[in-house]
C-alpha cells in the first residue's frame, strides 16, 4: 500500500483528532446543522470545550415560530436571530428547546446560557447571523453537530433525506471567514426513516478518508459526564414539550438499549433499530465535506428555507437515471 500523507498535522491512537484540532481554538460557534433539537446533539462538546476553558456560544436554527421568538425576547444579536435565554417567555408555544436548555442551566448550574437562534431560513440570513457572532465574540472556530448522517450526502445519492436545513447552515459555514471549520454527525442510522442509505454514508465518508477530510469517530458512554449532562437536559425538555425522536434516539442507544426500542409514542408505528452506532460522533473538516457536495453552489443566494427547497430539487432534475448513485444494501 501507498500511503499519501497530505496533512501537516499528525495524530496519535492516543488522542481523539478533534480534540487536536481544537486545542489552539478560543471562541467557538458551536451551532446545530439542522434544526429543531440538533444543537442539543452538542450540548456534550460544549460541556467539554467550556470545561477545558474554551469560550462557546450555542447557535440554533430553530423550528421554534417566529411569533414565538419574537413575543419571548427583545434581544437580538442580527436583524433575525435573537438571544434566548432562561429570563425569555415561554408562555407563546409549547415548542422552545432553546429556551428549556437555557433554563436548565439556570436552575441546575446557575450558569447564564443564552442560544443564539434564527428561525428556519434561507443562507443569507444565516450568513448574516454567524457574521454577527464572528463580529462580536471574534470566533476562530465553527463546529456544526448534525442529529443525524443527511448532512454527509452529497448530492447523487438516490435519496437525501432531509438536507434543507442542513444545507444552510453548512453554506452560510461555508461562506463566512473562521480559520476552522468541522461538521460532526451523531445518530448514525436514524435517518434511514427518510430514506438515507447508511451503506452510501460510509461509501462518502471512504470518500472523505482519501481525500484526509475525515477526523475519526469516537462514543458517548453512558458514565461520561457530558452525556450524563445530555440525558439530563433532554429528559427536562421532554417533560416540558415534544419529545425530540433523534435525541430520544441516540440516549437510547448510549443507555444501551437495542433494536426495536420505543422511549417515545411518536414511534410506535415505526420500527426502530437503537444500536450502538448511533451514539458515535462522525468527525469531519467542514470544508472537505463542502468540496464534495454538489448543489451547494446553487443555494448560496436563498433568503428563504423555500427557495432552498427549490433549488435542490432543480438540481436533482438536471441528474441523469446514470449519475444517480443506488441503496446499496449493507452486507454484514
């Protein structure tokens, strides 16, 4: 075998990569790829990064309504993103994942923790969030944490699962000036309900290892206190409103239960594989994964998540039956 060492930087088996890759970082964008409840899927790296000393700021693209956000707080950090915090109002929906984490902390931390959040968008309102926290906490380093694996398609798989939101956030990344950029992924599996070959996951993350954009994949353990803190929080918002069925997921998988596991009604009419798998991080260079999508040139001017909608499906019309890439089924 050849081997073509391209990075500078080297690893040892003694040392998780990402973690490398983060030691001279100071002000970290710590933002869910998706929406809804993805930004809890780095509620563990945050309580890492703040406990080695990093400066880390939660950023959420939210499925709370405007009307929500708009009623709960007067604080903004961009024309449309506002500062959620333990001291905002919940009283306009049931629905405010960023809101209960903030008030978690409060209560159980006595830690003021505000979520930077913007509704559902289109790129160049994200683009103007993430330039707005650059500007004002001089961030070195972006971290997006996808509650799933839909965000590692590139574009020519036979399905894609959900990737709008993912897509927003990964070219408003793209687009903004920070010296390092990473996408992690939790959830592996998940996403098969929508449609995601896991076997073209892996065949892109294969893509990925040749080309060195690929930082290795590491556990939660149920006896961390970082994911001790996840199950925490989540088991609060639960209880407060709808239950998150990818967070829900990946607890269940860390707890290790297996299989057809159902911690939620919301999947009672669907069969379930909880499996270890699903509560790894997939570790990636944002930029590497950005080289290889093959649409996000075209949504680059969206203004909102509709157009984004839009512009995928028409690229998705220009590929022949050929240029698409097949399920393949996973053979062990």
């Amino acid at each position: 075998f050849r081997i073509h060492f391209a990075m500078a930087k080297k690893f040892t088996v003694g040392r998780l990569p990402l973690f490398d890759e983060l030691e001279n970082s100071e002000n970290i964008l710590l933002s869910g790829c998706g929406g809804g409840y993805d930004f809890y899927c780095g509620i563990p790296i945050y309580e890492y990064l703040t406990k080695a000393g990093k400066n880390c700021y939660l950023f959420s693209l939210a499925f709370t309504s405007e009307y929500t956000l708009k009623n709960s707080t007067n604080a903004k950090i961009s024309s449309e993103c506002y500062v959620v915090n333990a001291d905002s109002s919940s009283t306009c929906s049931d629905y405010f994942p960023e809101f209960y984490l903030s008030q978690w902390y409060k209560i159980n931390k006595e830690r003021d923790v505000p979520i930077y959040t913007i509704e559902r968008t289109g790129v160049v309102k994200v683009v103007e969030a993430y330039q707005a926290m650059i500007d004002t906490f001089n961030i070195d380093t972006i971290i997006l944490v996808d509650g799933g694996t839909d965000s590692l398609m590139f574009g020519d798989e036979v399905e894609l699962g959900t990737p709008h939101e993912d897509a927003s956030t990964i070219c408003a990344a793209k687009l903004v000036d920070v010296p390092k950029k990473l996408l992690l992924s939790i959830g592996f599996g998940i996403d098969a309900f929508h449609g995601v070959s896991h076997s073209l996951f892996l065949e892109n993350v294969a893509t990925l290892i040749e080309g060195d954009g690929y930082l290795g994949c590491f556990s939660l353990l149920k006896e961390m206190d970082e994911a001790k803190t996840l199950v925490d929080i989540c088991s609060y918002s639960f209880s407060k409103m709808q239950v998150s069925i990818v967070a829900s997921s990946i607890i269940s998988a860390l707890l290790g239960k297996f299989g057809n596991h159902h911690s939620t009604p919301r999947t009672k009419n669907s069969k379930l594989f909880i499996n270890p798998l699903m509560s790894m991080y997939w570790c990636f260079y944002l930029n590497k994964v950005v080289d290889n999508n093959q649409y996000l040139q075209h949504i680059e001017n969206t203004e909102t998540l509709e157009e984004i909608y839009s512009k995928v499906d028409e690229y998705r019309f220009t590929l022949s039956e050929e240029s698409v890439r097949p399920a393949i089924s996973f053979p062990h």
